[in-house]
C-alpha cells in the first residue's frame, strides 16, 4: 500500500503560479510513475501529467508549456509547478501512483483545491 498527501492549493490569481507536492509513504518501493490529475466541478476526472520513474514527463495539450511536473525519488516526492494560471486551471488536484503490478495498481491523495480568480 502507498499514501500519498498533497500541499500546495489555494487561491491565486489569474497568470499567477502556485507549486503543489505530493509525498509518498508506505511501500514507495513499489511505485513506477506518479502524476496528477484534476476534477473541476461538473466535470470528470482527468489526467494533468505524469512522470516515469526514470525521469521521462508526460502532458495533457491543456497545460503543455505552461506546468512542469518533476520528482524526487529520494523523497519519494512528486511536484507540479503550475505557472501562467487560468480559471480553467480550477479544480480539485489529486497525486496519483501507479506501481510495478501487472495490471498496475493505483492509488490517489485526498485531493487539494486550486482556484484560480479571473
């Protein structure tokens, strides 16, 4: 099992940058990628960015150019530096895990709010 928790949220406003972190515990020898996700309200989950346990980084077209996930695996930390903000950047952020498993396992943090004012 992992357990993941989340910092960083808040209220900024719009252009602005906010910085949100993740921090793994539990059996962090298992994980392989972590990343993040995103719910905006009235709307489905979906997948912000990730990052391989070899370093290599992944985006969605939405936030492409504009955040920069990276990760300590020392720390078995993941962070998701946001800049250049828009309110359509407003949702619930949850970190994700996947691990080695086949199929692989996921597990999630309890999410943290990001909203940013026009």
């Amino acid at each position: 099992q992992v357990q993941l928790v989340e910092s960083g949220g808040g209220l900024v406003q719009a252009g602005g940058s906010l910085r949100l972190s993740c921090v793994a515990s539990g059996s962090t020898l298992s994980i392989n990628t972590m990343g993040w996700y995103r719910q905006a309200p009235g709307k489905q989950r979906e997948w912000v960015a990730d990052i391989s346990s070899g370093g290599s980084t992944d985006y969605a077209s939405s936030v492409k150019g504009r955040f920069t996930i990276s990760r300590d695996n020392a720390k078995n930390t993941v962070c998701l530096q946001m800049n250049s903000l828009k309110p359509e950047d407003t949702a619930v952020y949850y970190c994700n895990v996947r691990d080695w498993a086949w199929p692989p396992r996921n597990y999630w943090g309890q999410g943290i709010q990001v909203t940013v004012s026009s």
